[in-house]
C-alpha cells in the first residue's frame, strides 16, 4: 500500500508541477511520432471491390491524394496523423466521397474480414459544427482534459473476435460478434512524464436489414425534426453496433500507478463506406459524421501499446479510493510537518482530493449523444 501511494504521490506532485508551471504550454498539439510510418503496409489477402477493374488505378490515385492531404503535403487541410484527428475541407471531402462513390463493398463469405486490423484516426468529418465524436470529454478543446494534457494519439482497431482474451458477457453477442473494436486516446504532460491512456473496449454485432432500416428512419426523423440534413442516408451490410465495456483509465506507461474501470457502459453504430489496405472510411449510423482510418503496421509498436494496459487487472474503485485516501493523508501531514514541503503537501492532498471525486463521480469521459 505504501509503494502504491508512493507512485501515486510522484504522478500528482508531478500534476501539480504542470498547473504550476502553466496550462498554456500544453494546449498546442505537436506532430505525431507516427509521421512518415505509414510508407510501408501489411497487405490483406482480401480487399474491398471497386466498381470496375479500369478504375483500380483511379482509385489508387484517389487514396494517394487522401494520404497526401492528410499529412498536410497537399491541399487538404492535414492533420498530426496517429494524434489530434484532423477537421477536413471540401477537397478533403470530395476525396472521400470520391472513394465512397467506386466502393461496392467486399464478398458476402466472411465480408467483415478485409476490415480488421490495426488504425489510427486520422480526420473526422463531422456531420454538424461543434462535434467531438473522437475522445469525449477528454480531447474537448475547451475541457479541463486538454488545458492539462496534450492528445498524444487516437485509435480505433478492429480485432478478431476476443482477440483481447475478454469474453463478450452475453452468450448472444459471443454467437454474433465479428470481431472487437478498441477505441484508444493516448494522453501525455511535462514533455511525456506523465501518461493517461483512456481504453474502450467493446464487440462488434452486425446489424440486420430491420435494425439498419430503424437507425435510418431514426435519424431522418432526428433531421427532420431538427431542421437538418439527414448525413446518415443508407446503411450498408458492413454495419455494426460496437457494445463497449466501461472505459478503462491507466495512469503511467505501463498502468502500475492507477489503472481503473470508470463509467457507464455505452455503444455505437459504425457503418464502413470504404475500405483498402491502406485506409479505412466509417460513418456514424446515429449522427452521420465519418471517419479516416490509416491503417498501421501489425508490428509497431505505439498502436500495440494499449495491450498490455488493458491486460492488467484494473483496480476497485474503493482500492483506489483507498490509495487516494493514503496519498490525501501523506500530504497533510507532510505540510504540517515540514514547512519546506507546505507546498508540496498541500498541492498532492489538493490533486488527491481532485483524483478521488474524478473516481467516485467521473463518466470515463462519455458524452451522451443528443
């Protein structure tokens, strides 16, 4: 228990150096240590189709300029690829309308599979102003979240079925799965020191024809009520409903200062409009909002750092509150003792107590879909 506290009284007195120091500093985003990995690609025995074998080379061409735009080389708006996703401006969405428009989906034998595989998030293009549907309350650009921290990268990753070795807790979605996705926001401070890691794990059940055709009336209806433009249309076969379990919450590199499961269960509907080896489009089947993946190497290693994260067993919540409650206990005393550490006490009693509320009343960063 005293190592415990010991760990967590050196990540808070470290927390308590950023607010010192200044919240400022951290609200640029810098380029990704992703940048110039994506030269090389796994192939996938499968691919998706394109309309006819003549516009392979096109589309070919289209994806290269997408690729392009994305790194910021061309005259898409571009982004930190693997960090913050990027916005996208009209060229960058003709392109992936462009490709929408040659996809024609994969083979109905095991039709899931050319999908899976490991990807950064690379832009979103948002169905209206304002939204945040990459990271929730932690990558919100006005949330405490990012005046602290600094989006290291965002992923999404699609997995064979309990490729994670967390069995599906319903027989049903274990019979029905096709595989499982892992949402990953990397999250960094003081140059890299302090690490947050928010994890959302969750299975992946194929919608059939009756459930696509009411998330379609679902969200006309929502348009039409709203005064909008209905962004969601026709959902394909290629979609599902990701049932996530509750975000787990890792402090540290390697998760050994607080590791956590906090918040509500939740899930989403995730159309794919586009697929290839080297990128991937979905589209929200409630909202519309569409998303460029950027497909990763199996073997690097930054994608693959969740893994052992998520392997750890996550502490109760009253265990946590218990190692809170040390740390909270080890900072008063130290103030009252020491006056040369008064500082020091009272800022670590000061995070702790912080910490202790974020556990008992924290979401795990889930924002409700309205």
């Amino acid at each position: 228990m005293h190592a415990a506290a010991a760990r967590t009284a050196l990540l808070l007195l470290s927390i308590s150096a950023l607010l010192t120091l200044c919240a400022n500093a951290f609200c640029v985003t810098s380029r990704s240590k992703l940048s110039g990995r994506f030269s090389q690609h796994r192939r996938r025995s499968t691919t998706g189709l394109t309309s006819t074998t003549g516009d392979v080379d096109s589309t070919d061409q289209t994806v290269s300029e997408l690729l392009k735009a994305l790194d910021g080389d061309g005259d898409g708006g571009g982004g930190a690829v693997g960090a913050s996703p990027s916005g996208a401006n009209e060229r960058t969405v003709s392109l992936v309308e462009s490709l929408e428009d040659s996809y024609l989906g994969t083979s109905n034998n095991d039709r899931f599979a050319p999908l899976l595989g490991l990807y950064a998030v690379s832009a979103v293009l948002p169905s209206k102003p304002g939204d945040n549907p990459v990271g929730g309350k932690w990558t919100r650009k006005e949330g405490i979240a990012q005046k602290l921290l600094r989006t290291r990268a965002t992923y999404q990753h699609l997995l064979p079925v309990n490729s994670t070795g967390y069995l599906p807790t319903s027989a049903n979605y274990a019979a029905s799965a096709v595989g499982e996705a892992v949402n990953v926001i990397s999250l960094e401070a003081l140059f890299g020191l302090i690490r947050l890691n928010v994890i959302l794990r969750g299975d992946a059940i194929p919608l059939s024809n009756d459930e696509r055709k009411q998330c379609e009336e679902e969200a006309a209806s929502r348009a039409k009520e709203r005064g909008l433009v209905n962004k969601v249309g026709k959902l394909s076969s290629l979609t599902v409903r990701a049932k996530f379990d509750p975000p787990r919450i890792a402090f540290g590199r390697k998760g050994k200062i607080l590791n956590l499961n906090l918040g509500p269960r939740s899930s989403v509907v995730l159309d794919t409009t586009y697929c290839d080896d080297k990128v991937r489009v979905g589209k929200g089947g409630t909202s519309g909002t569409k998303f460029v993946f950027r497909s990763l190497r199996s073997d690097d290693e930054e994608p693959n750092e969740w893994r052992p994260l998520l392997a750890r067993r996550p502490l109760r919540k009253s265990k946590a509150l218990i190692v809170l409650g040390s740390v909270l206990g080890w900072g008063i005393q130290s103030a009252v003792r020491d006056p040369k550490a008064r500082v020091a006490g009272i800022s670590i009693s000061a995070v702790a107590s912080i910490v202790g509320a974020i556990v008992v009343f924290s979401s795990g960063g889930i924002e409700q879909d309205n």
